[in-house]
C-alpha cells in the first residue's frame, strides 16, 4: 500500500448511488480516505468541514453543474485537485471543465485503475497549484516582454525615420543637381549657338 494515498482524502460528488458504492469501494482498498456527497451543498459542507485532497465530480447533479461546483470548491480551497465525470461526453463540456478548474475529465463508465492513474500521476509531478505568487511573475514577465517589444517598435519607428529623412534628402540632392546640370546644358547650348553666329 502506498503510504501517500493514506494521507489523501477524496470527494465523491454523483447523484447514484451505485456509482458511488463502486468508487468508495475501489479507492478506500487503495488507501484514501473517501467522503461521499450526493449533491453540491452537501459536498461544499464536506469541503468546508474536511482536508480534501481530491474530488470527482459528475457533471450532472441536481442542485448545481459539476464544472459550477468546481467552481466553488476551487474559491473555497485552491489546492484541491477537481475531476469531472460525465456520463454524456462533449468537446465543450470538456473544454469548461478545464476552464472551469478541473484537473481531468473522465468519461463514464471507467474502471477504478483509470481514476487511481490520474492521481498517481499528479503526485509524480505535483507543483502546487499556480500560487498568487507564481501569477504575479507570468504577469510581471508578460508586461516587461510587452515593454521591450514597445521598445523595439519605437526603435524601428526612429530608425525608418532616419532613413526616411535621409531619402528625401538624398532624393533633394539629386534634384538640384539635375536643375545645375540642365542650367549648365542651357547655358553651354546657348555659347555654342553665339560662336557660331559670331564666326558666321
């Protein structure tokens, strides 16, 4: 038996009770302490009472949605481990079960190996849930990335500038010389034109 299972606690939120005979049975042979819930509140007065370390949830209860209770469970204690169960699979309820706070999404029926592997695997590689402390940083990062990024636009933005100015100058340059060099084809036109009527 593996001594960290005995010092996790889960939740078992679903409206069958078979369901949660099997789940209670299973994972209580595995070592972890189980509570059983056959409704959001009661399984909100659970939290507020207990330790949990986990819960399943179905998504279908009769008070409240399981991705609702998530939810709420995750305003009441952020490090519990919330996973959806849902008998009625879809892309969209996996996907707001996941906004929602959920950790897993399982699709009824599966067997007690299933559930047991996800946790398993969580304690694996366990970092605590995203702390306020952690979210500060990817903010403060973001922001400077936003910065520098800002920085090098204005850059660029001084740099086109510059040579924007520079163009026109040049193409200014260019200008003028054209204007002395036609001048200088008049005038040189002109001389020619004088000496000949001159030698004539």
């Amino acid at each position: 038996m593996n001594n960290k299972n005995t010092k996790s606690n889960i939740l078992i939120v679903d409206d069958e009770k078979s369901i949660l005979d099997v789940l209670i049975s299973g994972l209580s042979d595995d070592g972890f302490k189980c509570f059983a819930a056959f409704n959001a509140n009661e399984a909100l007065d659970i939290v507020k009472r207990e330790k949990i370390d986990f819960s399943l949830l179905d998504i279908r209860l009769p008070d409240m949605s399981g991705i609702d209770l998530c939810l709420e469970i995750k305003s009441l204690d952020p490090s519990i481990i919330n996973i959806i169960m849902t008998g009625f699979p879809s892309f969209k309820s996996a996907v707001d079960s996941i906004r929602g706070g959920a950790y897993d999404y399982l699709v009824k029926p599966f067997r007690i190996e299933q559930v047991l592997s996800i946790i398993n695997n969580f304690d694996k590689t366990k970092i605590i849930n995203s702390s306020h402390h952690d979210k500060d940083n990817e903010i403060t990062m973001l922001k400077n990335e936003i910065l520098s990024l800002k920085d090098q636009i204005r850059n660029l933005d001084t740099t086109s500038g510059k040579v924007l100015s520079s163009n026109s100058q040049h193409a200014n340059n260019k200008g003028k010389i054209k204007k002395v060099e036609k001048s200088y084809a008049r005038q040189t036109n002109s001389s020619k034109l004088s000496k000949r009527k001159i030698s004539n």
